[in-house]
C-alpha cells in the first residue's frame, strides 16, 4: 500500500503501525509516531491499522545539548 513517511511516499506491505515500523527498519528504535498528524503512543501501535494514503511521521529523539 502506498503511504507517506515524514512527507515522502512510500510503499509498504503491512497493515498496522507496529509491523510497518518493523518493515521500515524501526524495530526497537525508540521513536515517536503521528499517522495523519495524530500521536500514536506505542502500546497502540499493534492495534492501529494504517490505510492507502495515510501520512506517517517517525520521529526519533535527538542528542545534544
């Protein structure tokens, strides 16, 4: 299915968050997620179905100072 990832289209096969991210290389990152501009806190990502045309963001933290 096609989708957006941090505004670029990108194709994936599974259907909900937690395997998208897996698909996509996430797996045990820790990151934020927003599909179609709502945060997803991690313990729903198993049970949030992404759909044709749904914009997600993934969004590591960064380090510094």
């Amino acid at each position: 299915m096609q989708i957006s990832l941090n505004g670029k289209p990108s194709e994936v096969s599974a259907g909900r968050l937690d395997r998208v991210l897996e698909e996509l290389g996430y797996q045990g990152a820790k990151v934020a997620t927003a599909v179609n501009g709502s945060f997803v806190p991690r313990p729903v990502r198993g049970a949030t179905e992404l759909h044709e045309g749904d914009a997600l963001e993934v969004i590591a933290p960064m380090q510094g100072g």
